[in-house]
C-alpha cells in the first residue's frame, strides 16, 4: 500500500515539474519574440532622427536622448551649447552683436531659420500709413537678427482674404520659435474689414502704425500717383470741392488716409491701444535710431539697430542704412523713395493744415503723442 502511494506522487511530481517547464519555456519564447519585434519597430521609427555628433561630449549623451533632433539643433544653437553644422554657437552670435555686426548675426540666423524654422502667421503687422514711411521701417527693422519679414505687400485682409489663412502663412518666411515674423501692407490702416479680421487671426497681434503729418503726406501720394498718370487733374483740383471757399474734399483718398482718428476708431474696436504703436515719419527721417529704438521696444526685441545703423542721404533727403561688409554699397530705398514732390501753393497748404487740426488734436489726445504737425 504505501509503495503504491510512493509511485502516485513521483507520478504527480515527475507531471508537474514537466507542465512548470514547458509553461517556462512558452513564457521565455513569447517574450523574446516580442521584444526582438519592438526592438526593430523602435530602430526604424527612429532611422533617419539621430541627431547629428556634438562636440560638447559632456552633454552629448542626454542631448541625443530627446526626440526632436531640430529642435535641438536649434536650441542648442540657441542657448550657446553644441551648435549644429552650419553655423556658428551663441558665443560667435554674441561676440557679433557687441562688434555691431547685426548683418552678419541677421544671415546666421536667417541660415537656422530656413533650415530649421516653420511657416508661421505673423506676430506683428505694419499696417499703416500709404506714404508716412512704412518701408523704411520695414527695411530698418530687418537688420534685426530675431526678426523675419516678407518683403512684399500680400495685402490679405484687404484684397485676398478669400484665399485664406493658409494660403496666407505659405508667403511667410521660415522662423524659429524665438523670432518675430512681420508683415507690411500700408492700405490695412484705411480698410474698414482689416481690423476684424487681424483680430480674427489673433487677437495678440501687435501693429505699428507709421504716420505723418497728413499735409505732406497728401502731398507725397498724388506725386506718386502723378508719375504712374501723368494725365491726372492737379492737386488743388483734387483736394477741393470748392477752393475758393476753402471746401475740401474728404472723399478724396489721398485727403481721407490722413484723417488719421477716423481709422484709429474702427481699430480700437478690436485691439487695445497698448497693441498699437506711432512712428513718427517725420522723426524717422531726423532721428531713425531713436524711433527704430522704440519701436524695437515694443516687439520686446533686444536694442541691436542704433546710430550706428545709419547715415543721412542728402541726395535723397533721408537715412540710408550704412553698407554692411558682406557689400560694396549702402542700402538706400528704391529710387521711388525720395522724389521730389510737386509745388503746391502756401495758400493751398495752409488751408489743409486748417482742415486737418481738429483730427490731429484729437489723435494726438487719443495715442498720447503730439507729433507737432502744426
């Protein structure tokens, strides 16, 4: 009898140890196979993503460990660790800005941008006046190493609005997180949808707004539109209803882009006026590093473009950016920029600077400037 029990439970024994084995062995081989399996699968979702060698071999091992290997080629360069082939690390871009050599810091990071940026809508518009200046602060603000900006006129939220946001964020250059991107379109300023629409975009945008005094201004629009159509009528003819009774005539383009508060209304229905900031055209032209000083403040840009920047064309009547060394010449606006206007009688002058006071006063009082256009 108990070598029968005996034999029974070596049976039992022999059957367990040979079903924990077997079970073992199952275990063993699924997970092999399943491991192995998500080893290839990582190795080739990650094929083609390796960050390229750095030279800082200390940090090399951590920096490899993130995903995005743009990124941090990007915020490498960035913060002045290893910087990615192509260009130089923060401390070369730093040592430029002191020597004062922004185009040179400008087309280092217009090189990371291209490569490594995105197609973004634009941080911050300049969207008026026609004639008050609006390109020279595009060109002045240019030089500036963290901004990127198109150097056409899309005129989206005037004239293509239907084609759309993306259509729009497709002219835009490539940027990179840190950089602002800017547009010009000088007609935004007098269109009644603009504001809305910018608003729609983003609400967040910040817009420069370049104005002069809106005489002058009137003046510089019909000796434009004089040498595209000779054939126009004069300027008073233009200006007046009636010039003998002094009655001029608002519904004139030229006169209705300089009654200035008239627009500013429609665009404080929209955004603040702290997301709004005046460049005086006029001092623009006797003081650049002083309004390009400020209107770099107000992007939240680093003060880089100074009186260094800039000499005083007399050919053509103002500032020039002085030639950067990469060039033989200076940069000057287009031949466009700098005519001479057309004579207009005294008379004719002041009887617009009459028209015009009870506007300006008002939009002096509204920004909190007196641009002394009296």
């Amino acid at each position: 009898m108990a070598h029968r029990f005996l034999s029974s439970t070596n049976r039992f024994s022999a059957r367990f140890a040979f079903i924990f084995t077997v079970s073992l062995s199952c275990t063993y081989l699924c997970y092999s196979i399943f491991f192995c399996r998500s080893t290839v699968m990582t190795n080739r979702g990650y094929e083609g993503r390796r960050c390229p060698p750095s030279k800082n071999a200390g940090g090399k091992k951590l920096l490899g460990k993130l995903d995005n290997c743009a990124s941090l080629e990007v915020r490498s360069a960035l913060d002045g660790s290893a910087a990615p082939r192509g260009y130089s690390d923060l401390r070369d871009i730093k040592a430029t800005a002191s020597s004062g050599h922004s185009d040179d810091m400008k087309l280092r990071n217009m090189s990371v941008a291209q490569q490594y940026g995105n197609k973004k809508l634009p941080n911050a518009l300049i969207v008026g006046v026609k004639k008050g200046g609006t390109r020279a602060v595009l060109e002045f603000i240019r030089i500036h190493p963290d901004v990127r900006a198109l150097g056409t006129e899309p005129h989206f939220f005037d004239r293509n609005y239907d084609r759309g946001l993306d259509w729009y964020r497709g002219l835009m250059p490539r940027t990179l997180d840190s950089q602002i991107t800017l547009e010009k379109t000088p007609s935004y300023f007098v269109t009644k949808e603009a504001p809305r629409r910018i608003c729609s975009m983003s609400h967040k945008t910040k817009l420069i707004v370049v104005v002069r005094n809106p005489v002058t201004r009137a003046i510089s629009d019909y000796t434009q539109t004089l040498s595209k159509k000779p054939d126009i009528p004069t300027f008073e003819e233009l200006a007046f209803k009636n010039k003998s009774e002094g009655l001029v005539d608002s519904s004139w383009n030229a006169i209705r882009i300089g009654m200035y508060i008239l627009h500013l209304e429609n665009w404080l229905q929209y955004f603040r006026l702290s997301q709004m900031h005046f460049v005086s055209g006029e001092r623009l032209i006797t003081d650049p590093a002083g309004e390009m000083g400020r209107v770099q403040d107000f992007l939240g840009l680093k003060r880089i473009i100074t009186d260094k920047h800039f000499y005083f064309n007399r050919t053509k009547g103002f500032p020039c950016l002085k030639k950067p060394e990469s060039s033989s010449q200076p940069r000057c606006l287009g031949k466009s920029k700098g005519r001479t206007h057309v004579q207009i009688e005294r008379e004719v002058i002041e009887q617009l600077q009459e028209f015009y006071r009870p506007f300006n006063i008002k939009f002096f009082e509204t920004v909190g400037q007196d641009f002394k256009w009296d």
